[in-house]
C-alpha cells in the first residue's frame, strides 16, 4: 500500500501534462479505496 502511494505521487509528479498527472492520482486513490473495502469495486 505504501509502495502504490509512494509510486502513483512520483509518477504524478514527472508527468508534464497535469490531466494525466491527475489521472495517475485518482486512480491509485480509487484502488486503494477498493483494497481497503471502503468503496465497492467497478466493472
């Protein structure tokens, strides 16, 4: 969990194009939730 924190904000943070930084970031958040049980998995 902390290596996939750590990965997603180092990958966010080279990223130039600020849409797809953001992108990196929510989906990390959104499979952390998911691992964490505190929301329900998507198709």
């Amino acid at each position: 969990m902390i290596a996939q924190l750590i990965g997603a904000l180092s990958l966010a943070r080279i990223e130039l194009d600020v849409k797809h930084s953001d992108a990196i970031l929510t989906a990390s958040r959104k499979q952390l939730k998911q691992r964490l049980g505190l929301e329900a998995p998507q198709p």
